[in-house]
C-alpha cells in the first residue's frame, strides 16, 4: 500500500476535526486520522502555526478562523448561497416551519444552510456542520439518488444510534432507502433529535456538484409530513433549474 501524500494527510487531520462535534485531543485525532501519533502531532503543529486550527484550553484542536475564512471566499459558495438562499426562505414561508439545504460529499452529510422557524424550539445544524447521513430523511433522500455502492460503503461501518428511535439495524436503513429511491422523498421521525421530525427530497445540481436535498423540519407530534411535499417538490425544482443554470467553474 502506497503512503498517502503530505495533502491527503492533512485534509484527513482537518476532516476529523471538522466532523466532531466539540474539539479533539491529539490521540483522538490520529485514531480519527488513521495516523501515527508523532505524525499527527508534527502536522497539527504546522496548522496551529498557519491559524487552520486552533488548540482550546485543555490541549484540545478545533477548526480556525483562517480556515472558516477561506471557505467563505470561495467563489462557488458565494455563488451556491446566493443563488438558493431565496428559494430556501420562499419554502420557509410557504410551509411556516424550519428548513435547511444539505449536500453529500462522499459519504458525508454536510449543512449548507438553514433557516429557523419561530419558536418551533428545534436543534438546527450550523453552515458547514457534518450531520448523520444515516439518521436524517436529507441522508436517506441522497443515498436513494446515488449509486447503490455508495449505500454498501456507508453500511460498511457500524450504525450510529443517536436517539431510542435511530435505525440502527442495516436492513431497515436499506428498506427506507428503497423506498426513497421509488417514492422520491424520505422522513425521519426523532432518528437524530427527540422531538424533530423531518422530511426531504433530492436538488437535481447536474453533473459538477455535490448532490443536495432540500428539508422541512417540525417538532413532533405533527400533521402528516407527507403534506410538505408539494410546496417542497417545487421549492426543490426552481432550485434545481437555478443552480443548474449557475454553472461552477472548472
């Protein structure tokens, strides 16, 4: 097996860090790494010294300033942003209820935005935030529009159990994902947050961009969420023509 490049270490170090939901000790992010401790050690170092990362009062690394910063000047975000940001608050409006914009990246659920609803009291993902792709109807929505591959890698690895309600049997994650795949919109019901319910549906984004899903979030017990999808299906396809139309540059 050949040795992963000076790159792919680093972006290793920086995903395992970006994906845990409070900062990492050295070991943990290694482990997370799948890197020597010394080697860990010697790269978050140089990252500490650039601003990527900064380390927390006890001994601990989270993600920088410098690194939020550089992410916000991407071209392509400024561009994602403007062009879904007023499709995301006309679904808002239309539906009265909390919604957010997700895409998949590789096996990895990531929160591009979101937008609260008045007092519905829900846990909402911040901009850039790894969600549970297995847990979320966004997760399921996109695993049902992609190879089915991609589904064996992401069952591959054990099921995280978030909540008394989580599927975390592989054969019921599989039946959901099927029937997103045929039904074209998935729900969860306090898979990931007691007392959230969600559901989605998939934003065709073309051949250049990661896939993305379009969700309405409620506190549970709710009407039925399946009468969230004809304001969902058309906020999701004038997205879709937007964003399409906004080519990202190669």
């Amino acid at each position: 097996m050949h040795a992963r490049s000076l790159p792919r270490r680093i972006f290793s170090l920086l995903d395992t860090v970006g994906a845990a939901p409070r900062p990492l000790t050295l070991s943990e992010i290694a482990r997370g790494a799948g890197l020597p401790v010394s080697t860990a050690h010697r790269l978050l170092s140089e990252l500490l010294h650039c601003g990527v990362l900064v380390r927390t009062a006890g001994n601990r690394y989270e993600l920088g300033e410098r690194l939020w910063r550089l992410g916000v000047a991407a071209p392509w975000e400024r561009e994602l942003r403007g062009t879904t940001a007023v499709h995301l608050h006309a679904l808002a409006r239309r539906t009265g209820s909390a919604v957010a914009l997700t895409a998949l990246s590789g096996e990895r659920l990531v929160c591009l935005d979101t937008i609260a609803a008045p007092g519905a009291g829900l846990t909402l993902a911040d901009r850039g935030e790894e969600l549970p792709v297995t847990a979320t109807s966004a997760g399921k929505v996109l695993l049902a529009t992609t190879a089915r591959d991609r589904l064996g890698a992401v069952l591959s690895e054990p099921l995280p159990r978030l909540t008394p309600h989580t599927l975390a049997a592989p054969h019921l994650l599989t039946t959901q994902v099927e029937r997103a795949r045929r039904d074209g919109y998935a729900t969860a019901h306090e898979e990931a947050a007691v007392g959230q319910a969600s559901i989605s549906v998939g934003v065709r984004t073309g051949p250049h961009r990661a896939p993305m899903a379009l969700t309405v979030l409620t506190p549970v017990p709710r009407r039925d969420l399946t009468r969230m999808l004809s304001p969902l299906r058309a906020v999701a396809a004038a997205m879709s023509a937007a964003v399409t139309a906004s080519r990202p540059r190669v």
